[in-house]
C-alpha cells in the first residue's frame, strides 16, 4: 500500500498535480532503464547526485528504483 503521494505529483485542492521537477526525474528513471540501465545503478546514481526521495532523502536502492517503474500511475492510470 502507498502511503503518500508518487514522486512527481502533489496534492492540491483535493487533486494530484505534476511537479515539473519531479516529474523530469521520473522521466529520467524511466529512460535509463529503457536504455539498459540496471535499476541498482540508477539508484546509486541518483543517490551519489544528491537527488531526494519520495521520503526526501539522498539515499535511493534499487527497490525505491523498481516501485516507480512498476507503479501504473506513470503511465496513465487514473489517480486521485
């Protein structure tokens, strides 16, 4: 169960707005990936770059990398 908002979007007014800044992230996650990045080099690139989490923090794992891939909301699943 998710238990706050997807990285990328923010709640306003009762619905999910994307976040410019965070949605570019999203979109960069997605293409290394499609472009033979493993999802645990992702994550230690995110993590050596600074970048925060969905938690804000600098520190990514390769699971933090796989639940953005594999959640259905990027890409177009209705939400909120």
């Amino acid at each position: 169960m998710q238990r706050h908002t997807p990285l990328g979007y923010q709640i306003q007014n009762g619905r999910a707005e994307i976040q410019p800044e965070s949605a570019d992230l999203v979109r960069e996650i997605f293409d290394s990936y499609l472009h033979g990045s493993s999802t645990g080099r992702i994550a230690k690139d995110l993590t050596q770059r600074g970048i925060l989490n969905a938690n804000q923090k600098p520190s990514w794992s390769h699971g933090s990398v796989v639940n953005i891939l594999d959640n259905s909301r990027y890409i177009g699943d209705a939400f909120y």
